[in-house]
C-alpha cells in the first residue's frame, strides 16, 4: 500500500507564522519530541518519500511505529493551528465561550457564567452568527431557570424565546438562500453561461424565486448579501452584465458596510469582485478592470483573506485573470512577460490549485503562446484540457480549446490533421446541448481551408466566414467566443495580411 501524503501535504500547508507558532508551543512541552524529528524532516522534502524517511531514522526506536508516531503530529499541528486561529474568527471565540460557559454552569458558578454569556451574545449577535446563538440563548434559558431557583426573577424568559425564534427564523431562512446559492453555482461551474433554453429556464427559475425577486425577504445582513449575489450570478450566467454588474455592486456595499461579516465572507467578497471585473471587461472598460484586479491582489494577507485557501484563489485570479486581461487587450508579450516573471509562484500553487483555476490557466496560457506565435508551446498546454474527459465542469472552456486547437494546427500547417479535428470538434459540438452557432459555422469554415490549396480560393473562404460570424455576432449570446478567442481579428489578419496582435490592440483601444 501507498504511504500516505497527509501528513506531507499538511506540513507543506503552513506558513511560516504556523510553523513558528507550533515549534514555539512545542517547546514548553516536557518529554521527548521525536514527532519534531519527523516533522523537520518531512518539512525538508519537497516531495513525500517514506522510505528516506524510515531510512534516515533506521537508528531511532520510533521508527518501529511511525504511523501512530505520524497520526501523534498530524493531531497536534491540527491542535496548534486550533490555538493559532482561535482569536481570528468569531466562529473559533464562540466555540471557546461555549466551553468556557459550559464549564462554568458545571461549576455552579452561574454569576461568573452570566458574564461569560453576555459577551458571547453580543458577539454572536454582531457577526450574526446565528447558530451560536441559538446554543447561546439555549444555556440562556437553563441559566434562568437556575436563577428562578434562587430566587432571582429579573430575567424575563419569555424574552429568551422570542429571541430564540428570531435566530431560528433567520437561520432558516440563510439557509434557503445557501440552497439557491447552490443551484445557480452548480449552472455556472459548469457550463460558464447559459447555452440553451433549458438551462436558462432553470436560471430564471430562480431569479424569480420569492427570496430572491420578492422586496425585505433576507432576514439578515449574510442573507442580503447572498441574496444580490445570487442575483449577479444568475445575471452574469444569462451574460446580462449591466444588471450583473448592478447586483455584485450591491453585495460590495453590503460588505463594505459591515466590516465584521465581510471578514467572515472573504470568499463571497473575492468573488463579488471578481464578478464585477468581467462586467468592466465586457464593456470593454480594461482599466477598471484592471483596478478591480489590483484591489482583489491587495487583499493577499489581510485578515479574513490570510487563509491558505483565499490566498490560493487571490493568487490564482492575479495570474490567470490577469494573463485573460493582456490577452484580451492584444498585450500576448506582456502577458508572456508574466508567466516568466512568476514562473516559480505558478509552479508551487499550481498543484494545490482546483481543477477549475488549472485548466482556465492551461487555456490562457496557450492562448498567450497563440498570440506570441509560440504554437507548438501552446499545443502542449492545450492537449492537456483536450486529453480529459471531464464532463461536467466549465464546458466551455473544454469547447472553446477545441476552437483554438484548431487555429494553432491551421498556424503549424497541419492541414491533413487540422480536417480530422474538425471533424473531432464538430462530433463533440453536436454532443453537447446548446443553442449558438458560431462555434459550428467556424468549425466547418476550417474544414474548408483545410482542403484549399491554393491561396486565393483561401481568401474566399476567409471572408465567407467572416461575413457569417459578423451575421451571428449580432446576437449577445453568441459574442461569449470572443471573450475566449477573437476569431474575429483572426480572420481579418488572413483577409488583410495584417498581424493578428496588432488588430487585437486596435480592436481594445477603439472599443
């Protein structure tokens, strides 16, 4: 059997300010410390290789029971970074109230346990954390009934239950927006946007849900800032950007206005920003967009964004989403520039990355090696999207590679394979549900080229496609290509023999 890589991935997980604070704190321990032999050690790799590590610690009597050795440090750097975190969050202080009053009420030392409440309360009630309270409001209660029995009845416990209801009340309804939530993330994680009736039937289906179209229906702060968000998100799911934009700058404010929660919601906060950068992007305004890239890359490290998982999703947006944006602009060199300036950046966040951010980075980056005219580079990164049978996330990012594999086959001169790809593409096009045409028109356009000799009768071909792209592009729906690849400035660099980068900067500075 495998070793396993837990234990490996978990040390290779902490900062320096975890690794600091767990030897510190392993230092006031008595006794000896073999699991820090092993966790210096394991630390020094840079990939987990337990026959080394047996090898170097042959001479050591614990090496004769390493797993229980390896489970005994897993647990206590779980139980330092338990500590480490445990003033940062209020969901961590109100985990430690409740034991503190908990062990106070035990004591019978119910005045000390009243003070301890309050704070508790009143912290739960700042963050509106409502599970919390209503375990809060629960010790309230028994609390009461131990001071009705000495004689205190200054606390009015019909309160307590209406507050009790309230937190119910506002629980519940959190969590039908978190279920909402869920449906319109599981639209656009797979498909990037609406491509046919059902699926935007689906999503404005929920668009016109009662929580979410009705007036007053979020019952919180947390339940109103989910509530525009899924409003953008189905906005930006049908590309109705301008409402888009409208409801993700409504979340903003709500954030921004409560600096507690918005702690609290830093992935919502990422992304709300996130969402607003493609709604400058598709309006063409790329220095708003660009300011909202440098905003979300100032959130690196500040609280409520210091986790590894928030850092890793700030970073992977400053590359990737930076890369789209030159690209986009016809800046192929600079985002080149980029990649080799934060080679060693990309390489370390890569693995721990979600498949999502690995394969929108594989198809940027070959995107960016298309522009620079670096075609069998971007081949490579390409084949690595086209060689995964995924199914069921970002189809359109699976469907928009097989356009650009075939631009970089037609620039390589491929011709002879360039056909049987088309006919690849076209097989899986006619697979996947979806109501655009552009994708098929051009798919076919390239299949022509790939039989044409002779160059004039190419010319032809050029200006057939581009003639019927122009027809198409007039529908919304069907521009979604060119945020992906300008087929358009394509074409017209063959018809024009112009540089392919030079029409995409004209195209972004007339826009």
């Amino acid at each position: 059997m495998k070793p396993s890589n837990e234990l490996f991935d978990l040390i290779h997980s902490l900062t320096k300010s975890e690794k600091r604070f767990f030897k510190l704190s392993s230092s006031i321990q008595s006794g000896e410390k073999n699991y820090l032999k092993i966790f210096d050690f394991i630390d020094g790799q840079d990939e987990y290789n337990e026959a080394k590590l047996k090898d170097y610690f042959s001479k050591e009597r614990f090496v004769k029971h390493l797993p229980s050795e390896k489970n005994h440090l897993y647990k206590l750097i779980l139980k330092s970074l338990r500590h480490f975190y445990g003033e940062q969050s209020a969901s961590s202080i109100l985990k430690q109230e409740l034991k503190n009053i908990e062990i106070l009420f035990n004591k019978a030392l119910f005045k000390e346990c009243k003070k301890f409440l309050k704070r508790a309360k009143r912290v739960a009630a700042e963050n509106e954390q409502f599970y919390y309270l209503i375990e809060l409001l629960s010790w309230e209660k028994q609390l009461t009934e131990e001071l009705y029995e000495s004689g205190d009845f200054n606390v009015d416990l019909n309160k307590i239950i209406e507050e009790e209801r309230d937190a119910i009340e506002k629980l519940r309804n959190l969590a039908e927006y978190h279920v909402l939530y869920s449906r319109i993330n599981a639209i656009f994680r797979s498909e990037g946007f609406t491509r046919n009736d059902q699926e935007r039937a689906t999503v404005n289906e929920i668009a016109d849900h009662y929580l979410i179209k009705g007036k007053n229906t979020a019952l919180s702060i947390r339940a109103a800032s989910i509530c525009y968000y899924i409003k953008g998100l189905c906005a930006a799911t049908n590309r109705s950007f301008t409402d888009s934009y409208t409801f993700f700058n409504r979340t903003k404010e709500i954030l921004d206005n409560n600096s507690k929660i918005r702690v609290d919601l830093g992935k919502r906060y990422i992304l709300t920003l996130f969402h607003l950068m493609r709604c400058y992007i598709d309006d063409r305004n790329f220095k708003m967009a660009q300011e909202l890239l440098d905003e979300i890359y100032s959130l690196k490290g500040k609280k409520g964004f210091n986790s590894l998982d928030l850092s890793l999703k700030i970073l992977n947006i400053s590359i990737i989403d930076q890369m789209n944006l030159l690209n986009l602009q016809g800046k192929f060199e600079e985002a080149k520039d980029l990649l080799d300036q934060r080679e060693k950046e990309i390489e370390k966040i890569f693995e721990k990355s979600s498949k999502e951010q690995k394969i929108k980075f594989l198809f940027n980056t070959a995107y960016t090696f298309f522009g620079v005219g670096m075609y069998k580079d971007a081949l490579k990164m390409l084949n690595d999207i086209l060689n995964d049978n995924e199914q069921k996330l970002r189809q359109d990012i699976y469907s928009f590679s097989r356009i650009l594999n075939l631009l970089i086959h037609f620039e390589l001169e491929n011709y002879e394979f360039l056909e049987y790809s088309s006919n690849s593409a076209i097989r899986y096009l006619n697979k996947t549900k979806r109501d655009y045409q552009i994708e098929t028109v051009f798919v076919k356009q390239m299949r022509k080229l790939a039989r044409t000799a002779i160059k004039l009768e190419s010319i032809s071909i050029y200006q057939e496609t581009l003639y019927e792209i122009h027809q198409l592009l007039n529908d919304e729906n069907e521009r979604v290509i060119l945020d992906y690849i300008d087929i358009e400035s394509w074409l017209k660099s063959k018809i024009m023999d112009k540089s392919f980068v030079e029409l995409v900067r004209e195209k972004s500075i007339s826009s």
